[in-house]
C-alpha cells in the first residue's frame, strides 16, 4: 500500500489528493520521485502491478472506504476498535476486491455477441431460461435467442451442426458425445451444472397399490434419453430391487412433453423425467409420484450447460462472458427467496409455458404428491453449478454398467476434459462466489459409498449389468 492512500491506517487522515502537498497529481508525483513502499497488507494482490496500476488500485481501495465511513473520526475509531486485518476481512467479505480487479481484467472484446441457445422447455433449464428475463445476459453485452427445441437428440445434433451456439444438455451427454456414443466423437466442454436434484419416478393413477418396485415385471416406463441421469437413476433403483431393466421392463426413450399423454392414455406405466412433468401428471389427475430422485441419491446432477470444444476455443471472451451469465443466473435461482419471482419469468409461452401453480408447487417444493398428501421438500429441486468431475465418473461407470460403452475407459481423463471443475473454480471466484476447494469427492446412492479413485472395482460390484 502506497503513503498516498492507506484506508486501513488508524494514525492518518484518509485523502483523496496527494498528501505532499505540491500542486500535482498522485500520478505526476510518482513520475517524479517513484512509488512509494508497499509494506502494508492490502484488499488486492498487487504482485506484478507497475505504479500506474497499484495507485489506481489503492485508489479504488481508498474510496470504497471513504464511502463506507464518510466521517474521518468514525473510521479511524473503528479501526482502532477492531484492528486492520479484521476491518480489512470484514470489508473484503462485502466487496470482494480481488474478484472485482480480476473481472475487470477478464472482460475482454466478445467475438460474438449474438447467440442461439437450444433447452428443453423443463425447470432444469431454469437458470439458462430465466438469465433472458432477468437480464444477466444483457449485464454481459450478450444477446440470446433461446430455442426451445422438443427432444434431447435434436439438442445434440443442433449443437453439433453449430446451428446452437452452446445448449442445455443431460449432463452424461457431453460425456457421451465426446466418447462418439450416438454421435460422431466431437469434444465437448461442460463449465457448469444448472440444477440437482429436480426430477420424479411419477407412476399411473392405477398402480396407487402397486408401489412395491420388485413387482413392475412387465411394466413400461418412459426415459428423456438414453445419456440421462434419469435411465442411470431409473436402472440403478430396478436393479437395486431385483429388476433387471433390459429383460424384466420395457424402457421407451420419449420427448418428456410427451410422457404426461402417453401416462394418460396409458401407452406407459409410468416415466422418470424431469419437472414440471411429474408435477403436471398431478395436477392432471393422471398420475402420482412414487418417489423423488433425490431419495435415490440427494443433490445429485441433472441438466448442464455444455458447448463444443471448437466454439470455446474460436469464442473464449464470449464463452466466458456466457459463463458468468448463467453462474450469476444458476446462484441466483438458488435462493428460495428469488423461486416466486423466477417461476413467474419463466411461465410463460416463450419459455416453458406450464401454469404457474405447477412452477411453484416445482421451485418452492411445497406440492400435492397425487396420494392426498402435501408434501415440504425445499431440496426437491436446487442449483449448484460446480461440475464435480467425480460425478463425470459416476456417470461413466454407468455407461459401462449397461454396456454403452464396451471397452475401456480412462475414467478420470474424461471426466478431467468434459468437466471443467477447475475453470468453473477460477472463473466463480472472479465472480466473487466460493467453489469447492477440490474437484471430486465421494457420493451416496441408494446408501452405497461410491468412490471415484475406484470405478472398476465399482462397475464389478453389481449383481445386475453387461459391463
């Protein structure tokens, strides 16, 4: 910190001005006798500063406090009272200085300013849909047309045709693209998570008791996609009751607007998929639901925002720019307090056009279950963006559980290449948020410990698989 300004200096007035007293600017006076020591601590790393930047630094510095005590006395009897390094962490706690000076420095000219954005119309694109209405993509200097498209595989083969920009996807997709499964290889990139939790085993009114899982021999049930955390979570639960889901059941891969006709008219006996279709199928009267997925495994993932390798490296100033968008989206739309005012942004017909009764009754988690209870879950859908790679590799034990993928498999190199938990670190914490200090870490389901550093040992563990 330069003589000029010390904000966190109990002893010395705090001025704006040059402090020796000569008629010339704190620039000029640095020109001419050089910059002074920089002994004390300071709210921003100055490693690698020239003088012209540290003294814009400590001048950014030096207003934010004068702005918070206005009153000389008051400041200096604070920091008297307190201390510097506790008025400095309780100030840096506010106002992340840090993350402040890096976001400044990251915004750099965007290649592309208009985008096309392909989503399903489900609540696990909340925050990419609600960052139109609620402005954190104009805050980036970023105009985007959200497509609304039917179907997962018309998401993936837009995406590769470059007709979408970047899109939301099943967060297994961008794993399974990138290993060429359904799909010509084709890198991709997944910088962040959009929603846990969020989807429901929603069953026909007239199985109401037939709730037993090791019964459903015969029975047919709708999956999003084969590349879904759904068919994973949906085969797991079988399994885990003695069901084989290749031999003992019929698993149909259906656009989810589909599910709630198809449960209706019964062509199904039930589906997995995301929300509001579960809560649709209630609100209709066609349907109950049996169990939420975070029963099977809390705050487990579901819907990503992923691009092509190809359009993050072409784009990097626009990538990062969306980055930030839809992180700032993902964490506001976490917030229980901002749920009502999200669910009415995104309601209507541009977006995922469903009542918003049965928005709400999704994002607040207060909702009829069709068995003639009101049920509290505020888990019931959450958003976290962090990419934990491990749950990458849960992903991919399962795709060699049931035989997607035939040979091996350098678990941790994909999940490293695909999931970008180190980028999302850097980049959420210019932002001013706080990620997980690591990249993987072990997970629960159905109250079986996986642990990443051993996915083998884990795929060789079931009764019930092909791989």
């Amino acid at each position: 910190m330069t003589a000029e300004y010390d904000p966190f200096d109990a002893d010395r007035p705090l001025t704006l001005r040059c402090t020796c007293g000569r008629p010339h600017s704190v620039a000029e006076h640095i020109q001419a006798f050089g910059a002074a020591h920089a002994g004390p601590q300071r709210l921003v790393d100055n490693a690698g500063m020239n003088a012209e930047e540290q003294r814009a630094a400590d001048f950014m510095e030096a207003a934010l406090v004068k702005a918070l005590f206005p009153q000389e006395p008051v400041r200096r009897a604070f920091l008297k009272a307190v201390g510097r390094p506790t008025a400095m962490a309780a100030i840096a706690s506010l106002f992340p200085m840090g993350a402040m000076q890096a976001l400044a420095q990251d915004r750099k000219p965007l290649e592309k300013t208009d985008l096309r954005i392909g989503f399903l119309p489900i609540t696990c694109a909340t925050p990419l849909v609600a960052a139109d209405p609620l402005g954190f993509y104009a805050k980036e200097g970023l105009k985007v047309s959200l497509n609304r498209t039917a179907g997962w595989a018309v998401v993936r083969d837009k995406t590769l045709a470059a007709e979408f920009d970047a899109s939301h996807m099943l967060s297994p997709m961008p794993l399974a693209i990138s290993m060429g499964l359904g799909a010509d290889a084709t890198p991709m990139v997944m910088p962040a998570i959009e929603n846990v939790n969020g989807n429901a085993i929603t069953l026909h009114v007239k199985h109401k008791d037939n709730r037993d899982p090791k019964k459903w021999k015969g029975m047919k049930f709708a999956i999003p996609f084969d590349f879904s955390m759904h068919n994973f979570l949906l085969r797991y639960y079988l399994a885990e009751n003695g069901i084989d889901p290749d031999t003992d059941v019929q698993l149909r891969v259906m656009a989810p607007p589909d599910m709630v006709a198809n449960l209706r008219a019964e062509n199904i006996d039930g589906f997995i998929v995301a929300e509001p279709f579960n809560q649709r199928a209630v609100f209709d009267g066609v349907g109950f639901i049996h169990l939420l997925t975070s029963e099977l495994w809390d705050n487990h993932p579901c819907c990503a925002f992923a691009a092509t390798r190809k359009f993050v490296e072409t784009n990097p100033n626009t990538f990062a720019a969306l980055f930030r968008a839809i992180v700032t989206s993902t964490l506001h739309c976490s917030k229980m307090e901002n749920r009502p005012a999200v669910a009415a942004a995104i309601a209507g017909p541009n977006y995922l056009n469903q009542p918003l009764t049965v928005l709400e009754q999704v994002l607040l988690g207060r909702f009829a279950d069709g068995l003639g209870s009101v049920r509290n879950e505020p888990n019931r859908i959450n958003f976290d963006p962090f990419p934990w790679q491990s749950m990458a590799v849960w992903m991919l034990t399962q795709m060699k559980r049931w035989g997607y993928v035939k040979q091996d498999i350098n678990y941790a190199q994909v999940a490293e290449q695909v999931f970008l938990a180190t980028d999302a670190r850097k980049r959420m914490a210019e932002l001013g948020f706080t990620a997980p200090a690591a990249n993987s870490k072990t997970h629960v389901i159905m109250g079986k410990t996986f642990d990443p550093a051993k996915p083998e040992a884990y795929v060789k563990s079931f009764a019930i698989g092909r791989g």
